[in-house]
C-alpha cells in the first residue's frame, strides 16, 4: 500500500469487525474443524478493497507451523467462513476472502535480531 490512497473510515471499520468475527470463529470453532489443535490461527489484519467486495485476510498459524496446510484449509472453508461473517455483521454485500500469510512477526523478529546485534547498538548509542 506504498502508493494507494489511505483506507476510508468505512473500510477500516469494517475490516476490523470481519477480523473479530473470524478470530472469534477460529478461537471457539465455529466450523468443521479437522485436527482442532493444528488450527490455532492468529488474524493479524483485513484489508478491505474500496468497493468493500474484497478482503485481504492476513493470518498466522501457531508458530508459523504447518502453514502451507492451514492456508490450503483455510482457501477450502473460505464459503463457510463468509457465510459466517453473514451472519454476525450487517454487510449489504459480504466480501470475498483472500487469505494471505502474514509475515509481518517474521519481519520484526529479524529487525529485532538486528537491532540487538552488538555494532549496530554500538552505532546506536553513539548517536545518543
């Protein structure tokens, strides 16, 4: 989203309520769930298209395990998923769902990491 324009109120509302719908779906498995303990899912974020027919939903399976399997699922109960979110929040019209794995942890545990690697916090200190 480097150049896009910046999300209405609207499409931030509704993402946000979309993510507690599915985070609350996941936690008390409100779907047919194979294996309950390999599905623990964290919904990080939903990305809502402007025309609020799309939604990008940015997921993470429990440490980051089995996640070509949990993507792969979450693709296959994506219909129920919807019809989930129907069913708990008042959309004229309920996205489509892309999932997405969020890579966003990733990317701060190695920022993280370098931070903490001892020339760059000696660099950092001299600036103080």
């Amino acid at each position: 989203m480097d150049n896009a324009k910046p999300r209405s109120q609207r499409q931030l509302k509704v993402g946000e309520e979309i993510r507690r719908v599915l985070a609350d779906a996941f936690l008390r498995g409100d779907f047919h769930v194979y294996d309950q303990k390999t599905m623990s899912i964290t919904v990080s974020e939903v990305r809502i298209s402007p025309d609020l027919k799309n939604a990008t939903v940015f997921v993470m399976p429990l440490a980051g395990r089995n996640a070509k399997d949990v993507m792969d699922y979450l693709i296959k109960i994506a219909p129920e998923l919807k019809r989930i979110i129907g069913k708990k929040l008042l959309l004229r019209l309920v996205p489509r769902l892309k999932f997405v794995l969020d890579d966003s942890f990733e990317q701060a545990h190695r920022m993280n990491t370098l931070l903490n690697l001892p020339e760059v916090a000696r660099d950092i200190k001299k600036e103080e």
